[in-house]
C-alpha cells in the first residue's frame, strides 16, 4: 500500500459536489480547521439547494426548507441562525426553545368539511390529542425486537380501528371522526415527505429525533442563512451551473501544477472540465443518487451501498402559494384542514390523479405576520398527487383551488387568488424529490451504509477518498436542514481528524 502523505507534506485538495447546507456547511468547515484547496461545484445558478426563497406577495417565501424544526440549543441551523442573529425575538426566547411538540405542526387550526360546513373543537380537539397519542406510540418500537406490523400506517390504522368500534353507535359521527383523522394521515404523508404511510418503516420510526421548540421560520426567508454562510467563504470558492458528469475514485490521475504528485480522485464534469482531488465530498440529494447510482461513479458503488440507496425512501413534498387581495380566513386561523368527508384511513384507493389530485391537499397554512408576507396561504400535499400537480399550469392549479376554497368555505363568492407560485421538487432533475424517510425494508443502518466514505477499508487504496453528507446521511436528523449542515461538519472533521492523526503518528 502507498505510503499515507500528511498535512504537512501536502495541503490537500478537496472537491465538494452540491452546494446545498450540507456542501456549505463542510466548506466553512474545513476552512476553519485549515485546508485551503477547496472548490465547490454547483450545478445550478444559485446556492441553498433544497433552501430556496423567493419573491413573492410583500416579501420572500420558501419554496423549498421552510422552519427551523426544534429550534433550540441542540439545533445546528439554529445554532448558527443566533450567531448572525438572523431570527425574530419570540423564536429566540427560552419559552419557545423549551416547548415539546413531539414533531407536530403548532397551530390554531380551522375545519372545514366538503359539504362547506366547519367542524367544532369539541370534535376535532380531542381526534388531534388522539392522532398524536398513536403517533407518540408508533415510536416506541424502535428498541423493540418485534414489530406487529411492518409499516407506520398499518399501525396508525389498527389503533384507530379499535376506536372506531366504539363510534359506531352513531354512523354518521364515526364517519366524521375517521374523516377528520385523514387529515392527519395527510400532514403525516408531508412531514415524511412520502406518498402513503403504509410506506414508512414501523420499526425505525423511532430513531428520528424530534428536538425540542415550537418551529419558527427566518424572517429574511431560508436564504438569509445561505447567504451568511456564502459570504464567510471566499468568493471564488464556488463554480455555478457546473454539473458533475462522474466521480473518478481508486486512481492515480496527475494535474499539470503537480507533476510529480498522483491523486486518487478526478472530478468530470458535464461541460468537460476534469478536476483532480484527494478528495471529493458528495452532497447530492437521495433522489439524485437513485437515479445516477450507475454511471455517477466510477469503479461503481459497493453492492451494499447499492442496496441501501435503493431501500431508503424517497419522496415529494410540494408547496403552492397563493396570495389574495384580501383575507377570507378567520383572523386567529393558522391551518385551514380540509376534511373530505367521503374519505377515512380505514379504507383507500389509488386515486384519479387527473380528476382528484388536489385531494391530497392537506389543508392552507396562512403566512404570518400579514404585514411580512400579505395575504399568503400556502397549500402542501405530497407523494404522487404532488408529482402530478407539477404537469399542470399555473392558471390550471389556481383555478382548481380556488374551487376547492369556495367549497370548503361554503362561500362562492370568494375572489381567485391574484398571485401563485409553486414548487416542483419532483421534475427538477437534479434533487428528484423533497427529502428521505426509512421506507418499509429500509432502517437507520441504511443511512448509515450511504453515509459510509469510499473505500470501506484502508486496504482497498488511499482512504477518504469519495465521503458523502446530506440529510439522507444522517441518522437521526434524516430529511431536515440541521441533518444536512450536521452531516457537511462531520464529513469535514472526519478529514480533518484524519489528518490529525497522521501528524501524530509521523
């Protein structure tokens, strides 16, 4: 085996592929443990990645990461959102940072039926306390050797099965219970950014760490925290709309600066240009990996790694914004739910996308406070409604919630939406989708596996040489903003430790 080069004898090069959290996140990083030969590739115009806000209504909305999910002390975007005091006086408080909502949206919710008719708190309070009673109990089989089902929703559906038997008393009331509980099983599909969640593991459900504070969202949008950590970096550190075509491993390929020196990785983009490294951390998104696992590196991925990229989960979640001349919602209103009274957990069917594509709409959260956004709400749905919901146009989608708002609210009169902007996660082809979750098959050892650097051994060649962050690497922050910027600082000390520990052994 060669001999392992220090530090000292020469500063490595280092090639990060993404600039998302993750790529931004291991850069500031590795500056400030030392290393100088850096170089970011992005293969669009802009930072952020999943992050990505927009003009729209009075100020900037988040098509992409939205809130801060546990903003407290134990929260790295938090964290680093303090430092450059880039959040409001109320998310900042201890009061906030202290309150467990066990992974729940906080809001002040408003029902409303397809019939056009509002559903009392009396109802729906304790449904909401029940929902996230199971919810609280799907988690505790983490540590468990058994399981009685495989999935998330086959458990959800047999807790509410038995409490099912005791409404049916009354038809018409049990049919309104299981209608309202839907609605959760919808919120649930968005937070595990999954089209079912019969598609969800059971078993490593738990592992997610949920952290504590009620989610608060950046005044200056997501972006106010890209930018301050783009500006931290040196101003050519970055190459835009610089796709990577192959990553090149396992070699011995020269750079006419170094003629004398061999690196084990070359970085091939699609424009052409080849980059030889040390070493390359890669931030793509999941969905990215799916797709190109085959050609994206070179020798290929170990079979094993193989297998978990295909197992872990991997979905749409998409967001539309409407805004309005003036408000039709209730002033104290946070969440208007859309209960479909036709529909329960208990049964369900493949949907006609064409014709029923906005029934996976959870509801309209209203954007707060007015005098920042206007008169925004913002409809969420995930899995493959949210797929489909991208092949439509814009006039198609405003005109097709505006129905649906003058349905629920049993007004017809209410005036379309003078503005929309959307997402479309699922067709942008270089993320594929929103974010991962352990789907049926998959478990935390699955992200793990991906997460593992390349080679798996000292013995197989220089070691480090491909290393990968993003939130599907992290085990227990999977899917979030603090999960991925957590993942780009490990990766970054893992170089960095291993670089330590050459010095102290030479």
């Amino acid at each position: 085996m060669a001999r392992l080069i220090t530090r000292q004898e020469h500063d490595p090069s280092i090639v990060i592929v993404g600039c998302g959290l993750a790529g931004l996140g291991a850069a500031q990083r590795l500056l400030q443990h030392g290393f100088s030969k850096i170089r970011l590739l992005e293969a669009t115009q802009r930072c952020g990645g999943r992050a990505w806000s927009r003009q729209f209504g009075k100020g900037l909305v988040d098509i992409g990461a939205q809130w801060i999910h546990g903003p407290s002390k134990q929260n790295a975007v938090f964290h680093l959102a303090s430092q450059h005091n880039l959040l409001d006086e109320k998310a900042m408080s201890e009061d906030n940072q202290a309150v467990q909502r066990n992974g729940q949206p906080p809001d002040v919710s408003t029902y409303y039926t397809s019939s056009g008719k509002k559903v009392g708190q009396e109802i729906t309070a304790p449904l909401e306390e029940l929902y996230s009673t199971f919810n609280a109990r799907s988690k505790k089989f983490f540590q468990s050797k058994t399981q009685p089902v495989h999935s998330l929703g086959e458990f959800l559906k047999l807790e509410i099965a038995r409490c099912a038997e005791d409404w049916k008393g009354d038809e018409e009331m049990c049919n309104l219970k299981l209608a309202v509980l839907n609605t959760e099983f919808k919120i649930g599909c968005c937070i595990s950014g999954t089209d079912s969640l019969d598609l969800v593991a059971l078993q490593p459900f738990g592992e997610y760490v949920v952290l504590p504070g009620i989610d608060c969202v950046f005044p200056g949008g997501f972006a106010s925290l890209v930018d301050a950590i783009r500006r931290s970096l040196p101003k050519d550190i970055i190459s835009y709309d610089k796709p990577v075509k192959c990553i090149h491993w396992n070699g011995s390929f020269k750079s006419p600066n170094t003629p004398d020196y061999s690196y084990s990785i070359l970085v091939e983009c699609e424009d052409g240009e080849t980059i030889p490294a040390d070493h390359v951390i890669v931030t793509v998104p999941l969905g990215f990996l799916k797709e190109h696992y085959k050609t994206f590196i070179h020798p290929s991925f170990p079979p094993s790694k193989i297998d978990s990229i295909q197992k872990l989960g991997f979905g749409t979640c998409n967001k539309i914004f409407l805004e309005f001349e003036e408000p039709f919602w209730e002033p104290e209103s946070q969440l208007i739910r859309l209960v479909w009274e036709d529909e329960s957990p208990l049964f369900s069917t493949r949907p006609d996308l064409q014709k029923e594509w906005f029934r996976k709409i959870l509801g309209f959260i209203i954007l707060q406070p007015m005098e920042r956004y206007g008169h925004v709400i913002l409809a969420v749905l995930a899995g493959e409604e949210a797929n489909y919901m991208e092949s439509l146009s814009d006039c198609e989608v405003k005109n097709c919630l505006t129905q649906i708002i003058r349905k629920f609210t049993g007004n017809p009169l209410i005036p379309p939406p003078k503005g929309i902007i959307r997402s479309r996660w699922y067709n942008d082809q270089y993320t594929r989708g929103s974010y991962s979750y352990t789907a049926v098959g998959s478990s935390g050892d699955d992200i793990d596996v991906i997460a593992q650097p390349l080679p798996f051994t000292s013995t197989q060649g220089q070691p480090l040489q491909v290393l990968f962050a993003g939130e599907a690497t992290h085990r227990t922050f999977y899917s979030t903003t603090h999960g991925a910027l957590e993942s780009g600082w490990r990766e970054a000390d893992r170089l960095n430790n291993h670089y330590v520990s050459l010095t102290s052994v030479n």
